[in-house]
C-alpha cells in the first residue's frame, strides 16, 4: 500500500463521515473542513497539478463540506498519479490534514 492509497483511504472515510452528519453537526466544522481543502489544494499544485493560477476555493455551506472535499481530493489524487514518484512532502501534509479532520468529527 503507497501514500497515496492512503491518502485515498483517508479522504474517503471523510467525506462517508460529512456526508452521513445531520447538517447542524457539519456546520460547526466548516472552517476546519475549509483549512483541509485549501491543504489538499497547495498539495495540488504542489506536486504539479494543472490548477488556474488564480482559482480560489470557497467557504462552502455544511451541506456541500464533503463534496468539496471530494473534488479537491480527487484532483490532488489524480495530479500525484501523473508524476511517476512524487515528492513526499505534499503527499504526507494531505494524508495529515485528512486524518486530523476525520479524528476531530463527532
């Protein structure tokens, strides 16, 4: 298993549990959820992803938390499988922020 399985682990078992929440338990929750894809987003670039350089990534609502969670991730997951070793570093900073968010949810 590589980083970035568990990276994909990571992300997925986030984004079941956002999803799965009464919306008034995500709501208190948001900025964190913010923090992590704005996280997942530098890491993006980071390892080369084909980001605008002017995209920025909104504050969504608690409804929407896991999904942008889910973009993000799948754009970070896709950019790291196109460089054939990418450095670890945004990879490892990913897979932190991710497994902190999913240890800070009710």
């Amino acid at each position: 298993m590589t980083a970035l399985d568990d990276v994909e682990r990571e992300l997925g078992r986030v984004v079941d549990r956002l999803n799965s929440l009464p919306l008034g338990r995500v709501e208190p929750l948001i900025p964190r959820c913010h923090e992590v894809a704005l996280t997942i987003l530098a890491a993006t670039r980071a390892v080369g992803g084909d980001l605008p350089s002017g995209a920025v990534l909104p504050q969504v609502g608690a409804q929407a938390a896991g999904a942008q969670l889910a973009v993000v991730g799948a754009d970070f997951l896709r950019a790291a499988h196109q460089v054939p070793d990418p450095a670890p570093a945004p990879v490892d900073d990913v897979l932190t922020a991710l497994t902190a968010l999913r240890h800070s949810l009710p």
